[in-house]
C-alpha cells in the first residue's frame, strides 16, 4: 500500500483474513504473543461489522500494551480472497507490469469479475528483462473496504500480501534461490523464490501422490522449507522422503499458537517480522495506485475527447462564421453592382415606368435608336473588306471598334475602311510583315476606328404621342 523504511521501530499488528476467519496477532512488549480469532460469515450482512469490532479489538489491546498511538497493520489475504498466478509479461518495470495487468486483469485472472488490486514480484537483478513474474489480484471493493474498516478502528493500514507471502517472509530475506512448499486447505503450493522475491508458482492437488511435487522440488537448485501444521508437515515430509527428497521446516521457531492454522501461521509472520525486503513494500504488496492511475488516465482521455470536441465545435463555427463573411461581402458586391447600374436604368426610364407599358415600348425604341449597329457593322466589314484580308479579332468599345486581321497589303485594307465611312481610324499597332514557306508575303495589323453612325429615324406616330 505504501512505501516503508528497511526497519520498524515498533511491532505492528498482523492480520490473516480468510472467507470464514480473521486472526490477529500482536507481540507485546514482554515477548508474550496476542492471538485471537474472529469468525467472518461472508453470506451475512454484517461481515464488515464482525471485520471492524476484531480489528477494533487488536488495535486496543496493542495500544494498551506499547502505550502508542500509531498502530500499523499489516494485512494477509487467503484464497479464495486474493488469486496468485504466474504471469508472462512484456519487458516493462514493475510499476508499467502492474498497469497492464490492471488494464487485463481478465485475461490473466480467473476471479476477476470486477475492478482488482494487484501485486507484482520484481525478482533481483532482472528489472524490466520480460522475465516470468508472479502476480497476485484481489478485490478493489475489498481492499479498499479493508483500509475503511481499520482507519474506522483507529489504525494505519500498512501492506496487504497474499498469504503465501507472509509464510516466506525470512526464509526469502536469507537465502538464495531456493523453495517453499505451502499447504493450503485443498491444494500444495510450490512457491520458488530468488532471494525476496517470488519467481514461480505451482499448484498440485492434495489427493494427490505427490510425485509430481516431488519432481518439482528435485529440479530446484536450493534447499525446500516446508510451511504447514504439524499432521500436514509430517505426512507430507515422510511421503517426500521416502523418494529421497529432504524437507525442513520454515519456521521451526513458530509458538503453538501460531501453527495452528494457516492464517495464523500469515498473521504471526506479518506481525514478528521487523523488516521489509524492498522499498516497495513486502513481497507481492497489493496496491490500488496502479488502478487509480489507470482510472486518471482513462479520465484524462475522456477530458481529451472532450476538449477535442468543443475545439472541433468551435471550429465548425469558425468555418460557419468565415462562411457567412464570405456570403456577406458576395451580397455587398451584387448590390455594389445594382447601384452602378440604376444610372442606366434609370436613362432607360425602365425602372421608374416599369408597370407603363406605352413607357417601355418608348424606352425601348429610343435604346435602339441610340444603340450601335453590330450586326450591319460586320456586314459592312464583310463586303468593304479586299478579298485576300481576313480578320483575327474583333473588340468592340462603345462605339470603337478595334480589328486584327492579316492581309497582303494593309494599306488597302486602311482605304477600305475609309471609304466605309469608318471615322478617327488609326493604327494600334505597327503592321508587321511576315513570309510563309512558300515565299508569300503577308502583313498583319490591328485598327481601330470609330463605327459609322446611323441616320435617326423618326418614331411612329403612336410611339410619339403616347396614345394607345
């Protein structure tokens, strides 16, 4: 749960919790040890109650004996509470092991039907090599639920491991690579440790013969300590030693008291143990921060979606504001335009007399008289022009016209138009002579005149006197 230093100044109170028990243990100041048992109904409804009036119970006593108001304690967890696995992960630190192994608790755990806590062993001298860890889940619900109930009973919850982990503590601290066999209520755990740290984990069933076990142990490199009762420790030494194997107990120092059932074997460990192996806490120490992180992470990814959205609103209605400048300015222009042309509406008398009929038959015959004759133009220049000429281009200005064309004599060309009453004609542009292949010479030139003007012609007499 937390980070602790190399030693501790004062015993803590150790707590083995199984589906139907709890055992405290504490050492009191003279060395004597305070065992009791509280029995837990995990189908009733006041499991939690039971759970806060033992640990209530222990913190008391232990404060009334050390005279201390800081009471740790340190919590043991027994299946089917927590779950112990051998995992294979990538190659990360432990602190990215334990995120992944939140993130897929699934994937790697059988009981994990809801948010889980998780433990992971980091062996020594191999942080981060993707070797094959040992991991342990068990209940958010729970864990949390256990640090609620012992604040509630005036105490600071400390670590919180598996069992099989405070039935090593010392035997690991003190040797190298060796083996724990552990006797639980339905299987035998062969836990392999290096050093602090577990390595592996192998289960066999107790109907068994063991003779897989004991092949398990012969192919271990160090010694086997043994962590049972007495009626289960000889039967199982007696049966190893018969194939050869030697076995000696872990704790050959255990008071009555502490042997008599697993989980006071765990409590008596978690609360006689003075040192903590690493600097993260006992071996397989269960912790919420990994999930917690994952929680921050997943809400810090929400917020980013979020803040993505508002950016991609506010974008969308940049986009709708750019759009609409750009719909304004068009409407700014065609009405820029209209003005410019209401003048010559209004010379054509079209939009003041819109709804006079007589008026616009009037406007109009005045537009044709004032109007220049485009089509008679090109007919004059069609028949004025020589026969070698051929025009390029026409623009029309007004009432200037502007001619390129091509010819082999341009000069003849320029008396052509003159004779067609083409009036202020001159030359845009040098003529320039060019030569074909085939030895011809042509001139090329650009006029520009002004058109004849047509003779005006007199309105009918009905147009004139504006009668119908």
């Amino acid at each position: 749960m937390r980070a602790s230093s190399p030693t501790v100044r004062a015993p803590v109170v150790g707590v083995a919790l199984s589906a139907s028990q709890m055992v405290t243990t504490w050492t009191a100041p003279n060395g004597t040890l305070d065992t009791r048992e509280v029995p837990i109904d995990t189908t009733g409804g006041d499991v939690w109650v039971s759970l806060r009036d033992g640990l209530r119970a222990a913190i008391d006593g232990w404060r009334t004996a050390w005279r201390d108001g800081a009471c740790t304690v340190r919590i043991a967890l027994l299946p089917p509470l927590v779950e112990v696995r051998t995992v294979s992960l990538p190659p990360v630190s432990t602190q990215d092991a334990q995120r992944l192994l939140v993130r897929a608790a699934a994937r790697h755990f059988l009981s994990a039907t809801e948010p889980v806590a998780v433990g992971v062993s980091t062996p020594v001298g191999v942080e981060g090599d993707g070797v094959t860890r040992v991991a342990a889940a068990t209940s958010m619900r729970l864990l949390r639920a256990l640090r609620e109930a012992v604040t509630t009973a005036g105490g600071t919850l400390g670590d919180v491991v598996p069992a099989l982990a405070a039935w090593s503590l010392g035997e690991a601290a003190q040797r190298g690579p060796h083996g724990v066999i552990e006797v639980g209520e339905h299987l035998v755990e062969l836990v392999t440790w290096q050093y602090a740290a577990p390595i592996a984990v192998r289960r066999f069933a107790r109907a068994d013969d063991l003779s897989a076990l004991r092949e398990a142990c012969a192919s271990l490199d160090g010694p086997v300590a043994l962590v049972a009762t007495d009626a289960e420790g000889s039967l199982i030494t007696s049966a190893l030693a018969q194939r050869g194997l030697s076995i000696t107990p872990a704790h050959p120092d255990a008071p009555a008291q502490a042997t008599s059932s697993a989980a006071a074997r765990a409590a008596w460990r978690l609360a006689t143990v003075p040192w903590i192996p690493n600097a993260e806490g006992l071996p397989l120490t269960l912790s919420d921060r990994a999930h917690d992180a994952s929680s921050r992470s997943a809400a810090l990814s929400r917020t980013s979606r979020g803040r993505v959205l508002v950016a991609t609103g506010l974008l969308l209605l940049a986009a709708a504001g750019v759009y609409r400048v750009g719909i304004v300015r068009e409407l700014q222009a065609v009405r820029a335009e209209r003005a410019a042309m209401a003048p010559a509406l209004d010379s054509l008398g079209l939009r003041a007399r819109a709804n006079d009929p007589l008026a616009v038959e009037r406007a109009v015959h005045a537009a044709a008289r004032t109007a220049v004759p485009w089509a008679r133009i090109m007919a004059t220049l069609g028949v004025t022009l020589p026969r070698d000429a051929h025009l390029l281009g026409v623009r029309a200005m007004g009432d200037t016209i502007e001619l390129d064309g091509a010819a082999r004599d341009a000069g003849a060309v320029f008396a052509a138009l003159e004779q067609a009453r083409f009036t202020e004609l001159s030359a845009a542009a040098p003529v320039r002579r060019e030569r074909s292949a085939n030895g011809d010479v042509t001139e090329r030139f650009t006029f520009r005149a002004r058109v004849p003007q047509r003779r005006a012609r007199t309105p009918s007499p009905r147009v004139a006197e504006g009668t119908p």
